[in-house]
C-alpha cells in the first residue's frame, strides 16, 4: 500500500528527489546496451513508436488540415486576422480538400493568442447571400451564419473568443468561444447566375465582411483582403514526416483541450511535446513515415467502408460521415461516452470544414463507384442523370476529384457543372445528363466534366438550400452510368 502523504508534504518531498527522478523522459527509456534486454526493449520502443505514429496521424487529422490550409494562407500573401478570398470560381491551383469550384470563396483566418477577442461582420442578404460557418482549429464549428445560420440572413457580429474568455461580450454581438487560439470561417457567396456580372456580383458581396480585433471595435481598420485566384493553395495531405510537423506546429501555439489530455505522453513518444523542438533522428524518421504509410492505408479502407449503407437503398451514393461524427460535430463532442476520433481522422482525409446544422445550408453526397459498383475511371466516359426539380432553394452542382488525392484534378479547364452554368443543356422532361470522360462527347460541351486518363475520380453532388424532397427522398438521385 502506497503511504498517505498529504499535499502540503508532496512540494517538500519532491524537492529532496533529485531531479532525475521527478523528471518527465523525452520518450521510452534507453535500454543498456549489448544485452538481451537492451535488444527487447529497443525493439518495442519502435514498435510503439509506430504505433503512436499510426494514432497520432489519425487523432491529429482535422488538426493538420486546418494547419496546411494556415500555411497555403501565409504562402498567398496573408496573416492571420485578414480575408484570403477567390474573385472568381475556383481552379484545379486551389488544392484543398473536395472544395466547391461553383461558388465564391472568402476564408477569414483568426488567431485570437494576442489579438483577444475578433469580430466578423455578416452583411444582410439582399445583394447577395453567404453560406457558411465558423470553425475553430480542429475544424468543429462554432456556428453557422447567415441565412441559414444563427443571424437568419439579418447579418451579425459574430465575436469569436479565445481559450478562457472571461471578459464581458458587448450588446448586439453574437459570442462564439473558441477551443482554440487559430481557426477560420468557411463564407460561400452564392452565385445567382453563370454570367460574369453574377461572379462580380457575389465577389461584391463577399468583400462587404468586416473582420476586426475587439479592441478596436471603436474604429475598425479595413478589413485586408488577399485574392488567391492566380495562386496554388495546396492543403492536401502530405502522408510522410511533414504531417508531423505541422502537428508539431498546431501542438505548439494550441491550449490542450481536455478531451485530448490522453494524447499527450503518446505525442511526446513521437518526439512532440510544448516547448520542446521536434526533432527526430534517421531511425526514428523512417520509423513514423511507416506509421504514416499505416495510417493511410487504415483512412482508405475505412472511406470506402463508409459508402455502406448508401444514402439511397441500392445506390451508389453516400453521405459519408458517421451519426456518431455528425453529431459530435454538432454539439462539439458533448456526449461524455462518444468520442468519435477515427470517424474524425477519415473525415478530414477527404475533406475540410464543418458545419454546425447539417442540412439546413448544404448537403452533400459522394460517389465512387458507377452503377455496375466499378470504381470511377478517368480513362472511361459516363453520364450521370439529373431528374428535374432538384429539391434546393439555391443551386446545385457536381463535381468530380483526384480519388488520389481528394482535390481538383489537376490541369484540366474546369471541374463542375451547376445548375447556374450558362448554356446548361437540359432534356424535354427538365432532367439534365451530365457527361464524364478525358474528352467532351459531340456537342455537348455545356454538359462535360472532364477527367484524365491516368486516373480515378470520384463525384460530390451539392444540394445548397436543400429542401424535404432530399431528406424524406421521394427525389432520388440516379447513379453514374458508364457509356464507354
């Protein structure tokens, strides 16, 4: 039996240890060398080391995702507490995970460590209309905004706060604490129309956020809004030693959350730890770049594992995201007895972004496969049949992805086709037919979304304004059929 010793002993008593053995290790204990044991304990120090690595790649995802897309905004021009924005629709240079290439873009970036407490303006809707959400660094949304979202499309100061907040919030403000010091809000200014008068018109409206510190509520400064439309902006995951580096740098500015206290010694294992550079030596680089290799090949299987059950019986279409995910991201992992981290892990390997109502703003659904349950080949051509009276209030719009990569394909002249695409060609029943393949099939041009030989894609379809039609689905999606 351990002795009872009282608290106001314990500072006394551990001052009289030497420091060695009050000491945290920087990871597993060397074993002596050229002995049995030594050769035994060194061989289960990389065992757990990998280990760790697979985990840590996992819990971390959202984390680093949120990191890379930090690091594209520093790459572009910006700093944190400015607006990267897209003043048109995005191209195959924006690498982000399954983004939507038939809106407008604009991404605040906050970081509250030194500047307290900030203020994002929402504009009424009127002129033009922003779905979106605010989201702290591990990408749980702090709430929606918007017409969808808590201002009811009145517009709002939304103040987000820092880890700990205790100051008063100012009447008329909308407070959001925040988790973390860093995050972003993803703002979509919904296009009305294909032309280029609707793209400057939702360019227009997307400028119109303010985007302040609290401090200088009084006399705001102008907002800074840096245009990535010409820029690369890759975030896709980097499955080697330069995700444990932006983990490192996410795990050095962020608070422990508590939920995540547990990860702390299994970090530290891995070589990162507050304070403390992350510096791995050879054998322990080549050591967690298998864990990485280990981690994706888990998130791969467990992806496809989610197109089952289909969204629709039979089909090829999936939401997939668990219950148990979609629900914690929506109440920030209240439920003490759910925390769904591998759910989370395989999420934000294919995507970014959450928001806090699924279904009220946006709804999605992704495929994979083609009707015959064959993966999707870019090398093939196939068409995929829009039914009239797509169940939305805003648009839709289909887009195809690296299956690789989960981002734009690359080098190709677009990636979507919505229903504000200008010269959309539609059938006498109001359905449209939407053609896939490496070259547009004769005359039809308007309806092509192009692929590359070389590779697989899969296809997200968004429904923004979704209505009950979807959700009770007395509307059904058809699958993608292959034509040749």
């Amino acid at each position: 039996m351990l002795p009872d010793i009282s608290r106001r002993a314990l500072p006394g008593i551990l001052a009289a240890l030497p420091a060695a053995a009050v000491a945290q290790p920087a990871g597993p204990a060397p074993a002596p060398q050229g002995t049995q044991a030594s050769v035994a304990l060194s061989g289960l120090t990389e065992r757990m080391l990998h280990r760790r690595a697979v985990e840590a790649a996992i819990w971390g995802m959202p984390a680093v995702n949120f990191e890379l897309m930090a690091q594209a905004m520093a790459d572009a021009g910006a700093t944190f507490n400015q607006v990267v924005y897209w003043s048109r629709p995005l191209t195959w240079k924006n690498q982000t995970l399954t983004p939507n290439p038939d809106t407008i873009y604009v991404m605040p970036f906050y970081n509250t460590k030194d500047a307290g407490p900030v203020v994002l303006e929402i504009p009424p809707a009127g002129e033009g209309s922003i779905t979106g959400s605010i989201d702290d660094g591990w990408q749980t949304a702090l709430e929606d905004v918007g017409p969808a979202g808590v201002d009811k499309g009145a517009g709002g100061k939304y103040l987000i706060l820092p880890p700990g907040y205790q100051g008063a919030v100012p009447d008329g403000h909308i407070a959001l604490p925040s988790a973390t010091y860093a995050g972003f809000a993803l703002l979509r200014s919904n296009l009305r129309g294909g032309s280029d008068e609707d793209r400057a018109r939702a360019v227009r409206y997307g400028r119109m956020i303010r985007f302040y510190p609290l401090a200088q509520a009084a006399s705001p400064p102008e907002t800074r809004f840096v245009d990535a439309a010409d820029m690369p902006f890759d975030s896709t995951i980097p499955y080697d030693l330069r995700f444990f580096q932006a983990l490192d740098r996410f795990v050095q500015r962020e608070p422990w959350i508590e939920r995540d206290r547990a990860m702390i010694d299994p970090l530290r294992t891995i070589g990162i730890e507050k304070g403390k550079p992350f510096s791995p030596e050879a054998r322990q680089r080549e050591i967690l770049a298998a864990g990485m290799r280990e981690a994706h090949e888990f998130l791969e299987a467990s992806y496809e594992a989610l197109y089952t059950p289909p969204y629709f019986e039979g089909s090829r279409w999936a939401l997939p995201v668990s219950p148990a995910l979609a629900k914690g991201m929506q109440t920030s992992f209240g439920d003490r007895d759910s925390y769904p981290t591998d759910g989370r892990g395989i999420a934000y390997s294919f995507a970014f972004f959450s928001s806090k109502h699924l279904g009220e703003g946006q709804f999605y659904l992704l495929s994979i496969q083609d009707k015959a349950g064959q993966p999707l080949d870019g090398s093939a051509t196939y068409r995929l049949r829009v039914p009239g009276a797509v169940p939305v209030r805003l648009y839709w719009s289909v887009t195809a992805y690296d299956r690789v990569t989960h981002a734009l394909i690359r080098e190709l002249p677009w990636s979507s086709r919505s229903s504000n695409t200008q010269g959309l060609k539609q059938n006498g029943d109001g359905s449209v037919d939407l053609l896939f393949g490496p070259a547009a099939p004769p005359g039809q041009q308007e309806n092509w979304i192009p692929t590359r030989a070389d590779g697989r894609f899969e296809v997200m379809f968004r429904f923004y304004g979704p209505e009950r039609p979807l959700f009770d689905k007395s509307w059904r999606l058809p699958d993608i059929e292959r034509q040749s």
